[in-house]
C-alpha cells in the first residue's frame, strides 16, 4: 500500500503505480507536520509513504521534524521524496540523509521513482544527495582574503525511537490481568478507549479480548461499518487484530486464554461497583468541559478508598490541564489525544506505557543502532 501525499500533483503516481500493480491512496494535505505530528491519522498500513516536497507549505525545518517523526512512529515504512522541483544545493538533501532517508526523486525522466518504489535506493547510491553548497567566492580567491575558520554547528542529536513490546513476565505470577472501563455520563466514549486500549495491547505483542459487559450490544454495529470477522456461535467479532465479545459466557472467554480481559461497563452509574473495583486496572472515561466536571462527585464518592483509579479525559484544553488535575483532587489523571478511529495505533502512548508500566518493555533505538532497554517486572523490579 502506497500513501501519496500531494496536494498540486495528486496524480502523479498513477501510471507508475498501474504498471507495478500498487494500490495508491492519496492524501492532498500542504502540511505535512500537521498531517503527521498534530492529527490522528494512522498510517500503519502503509509500505511506501511518498512525499511531494513542491506540493508543501511547510519550511525546511517541519519536513525535517516530520519525517523524523513520522521513522519513528513506523520504522518499517519506507519514506520516499519527490523532490523533482527542489534546486540539486538545496541543503535539505543531507538533513534527510542524516535521518536514513535515501529515496529522493529528483528526475521524474529517469528510473528514479520506480527505484525508489520497489527496490529503493541504498546508502550508498544516496551520498550524491550530501551536497555542499557551491563556492560562489571561487574566482575570486586570489583576491579576497583568507577566511577565518569556524567551528561547525553542533549536529543534530540522532532521532530515537520506541520500540513497545509485551513483558510476560506477570504470568509467572498470575493467568491473566482484567481491565475495566466505564464512563461518568452517557457518550463519554468508554468504549472507544476500551477498543483504542485494546489495539494498543494486541500490537505489543499481547492476547487481548474487548468483552462488552452491558446488555447495549452496541459493538454489533461494528459490522456494518467495517469487514469484520464474526462468530454467532461463540458471540465473537474479530478486527484489526481485536477479538470483541458480546452476550458472552466468562468461563468460555477464560478458556480462551488471553493475557488481557478489557471490559466495557458502560456508565458508572449503571453498574456494580464491585463489578469495576474488582478488576486489576480501572479506568473512567470523562469529560472535561465546565458541564461535564459535576458527574465526577458521585463517582469519587462511590471509589473513595480505592486510589488505584486512573482516569482519562476527553478533549482537554492543555493550557487547563493544571487546574483540571486540581479539580480532580490528587486522582491520577490523564488527558487523551484527538483519535476518532477506534483501531487506531501510536495514539495515547504515554497514558498506555504509565498505565501499563509493569506489563511492557521499552526499547529506545537511536540512529546508530544502540539501544537501550527499560523492562519492568510484575513486582516493579527492574531498571529504568
């Protein structure tokens, strides 16, 4: 799958892409560091992630903060640049070498773009793009004095990235570990976390199952809109890697055995709270508009005693996040990012690394290769 992001050229790709049988999605967006950095749009999918740099608003400086970004949300993907209309000193030719990105088109006449597409340009074959910039003092070096030499600006830190993976440690320990979620008013999206908590899981490497534990069945609405996989027999819907229970029986699931049981509980004020205190990990979807700060005086009231709650709140402006934190009285408090597609990946990361600290191992890959390991164990042993 080719992702294509042009806004002046969206066309660009197709005779290319008919001859080698790729499927081309094209985004027409100018802002590349928006598209990447401040939206929630997921392109996990993606094997070839194809950039027309004359199509951008963005300086130099946010395509670089961009794709910096953009290699360490997905490692895997390759980044190609069209950069047919940039000048050939144009520095920005070895900023990108410096972040591993080697495809560069600069001549749509040649095999450049079908290169870059299926076999791709090595290391190697890329330095022609470290150019320096022309010397326009050269005729004129007899005469003009010797320049003073200067230290080179201090480079550019190697980007880092995470590499998030399942620790099973716990299972020495315990079968299983059971996540509940529920929401303080109506519409809250305790569901939508549930699922978003559940795809976050199942690409760390973990067995994880959605259990819808109210009596809505508002999950079946699934099918309609997307190809899931669906089981009348065992009650099952499976998505994007998710298994989804609903009408279902425990024991049955149990002896499923996954590593992680997400319930959905639906609203806090319909439910048992023993069905949600209960659970290994509680979390309470909210909201945190001036309206919606009332619903929480009587779930406080209803958990006092048990402070291992965590709560996660919608649409939060940041510049409020300190006096919303006072408001919640010393309840551990996170604040989602904007992810309105349910199956979403690279979203929330660090409300799920601190809510599931002793569940993951976090490796922190710089440019050059080395890496460095941050496992926790069940009984938070380990190094940081």
């Amino acid at each position: 799958m080719i992702v294509y992001i042009s806004e002046l050229r969206p066309d660009l790709l197709d005779e290319v892409g008919d001859k080698l049988f790729m499927v081309v999605t094209k985004v027409q967006q100018p802002n590349l560091k928006k598209l990447i950095i401040g939206s929630a749009a997921d392109f996990s999918h993606a094997t070839r992630f194809v950039v027309d740099l004359s199509s951008l608003k963005d300086t130099g400086d946010e395509v670089v903060e961009a794709i910096a970004a953009f290699r360490a949300m997905y490692p895997d993907t390759r980044v190609i640049l069209i950069a047919d209309r940039e000048p050939p000193e144009s520095p920005l030719f070895a900023r990108l070498f410096k972040l591993g990105v080697y495809d560069i088109v600069t001549d749509l006449d040649g095999g450049g773009l079908k290169k870059c597409l299926t076999t791709g340009i090595t290391k190697e074959e890329a330095t022609v793009y470290q150019t320096e910039k022309p010397d326009l003092t050269a005729r004129a070096k007899d005469k003009a004095p010797s320049p003073v030499p200067q230290e080179a600006p201090p480079a550019d830190p190697p980007p880092i990235r995470e590499k998030i993976t399942a620790n099973k440690d716990f299972k020495k320990h315990k079968q299983f570990v059971t996540v509940a979620f529920c929401a303080t008013e109506p519409h809250m999206g305790a569901t939508h976390h549930a699922l978003l908590m559940a795809k976050f899981l199942s690409t760390a490497g973990f067995k994880v199952c959605y259990l819808e534990a109210s009596e809505r069945r508002n999950i079946l609405y699934l099918a309609r809109a997307y190809p899931v996989n669906a089981n009348e027999r065992k009650h099952l819907l499976q998505f994007e890697g998710v298994d989804m229970y609903f009408d279902f029986k425990l024991p049955e699931v149990i002896s499923a055995g996954y590593d992680f049981y997400i319930f959905d509980l639906g609203r806090f004020s319909e439910i048992e709270a023993a069905s949600f205190l209960t659970k290994d990990i509680k979390v309470i979807i909210g909201g945190a508009k001036a309206w919606e700060m009332p619903a929480y005086t009587a779930v406080f009231d209803a958990v006092e005693g048990c402070r291992d709650i965590q709560f996660i709140l919608n649409h939060a402006p940041p510049a409020e996040a300190r006096s919303i934190r006072e408001l919640m009285g010393g309840w551990k408090t996170h604040f989602s990012e904007y992810a309105p597609y349910p199956f979403a990946t690279g979203v929330n990361l660090d409300i799920y690394k601190d809510i599931f600290k002793n569940y993951l191992t976090i490796e922190r890959v710089a440019a050059n290769g080395t890496t460095q390991a941050d496992k926790r164990g069940f009984f938070n042993f380990g190094r940081k």
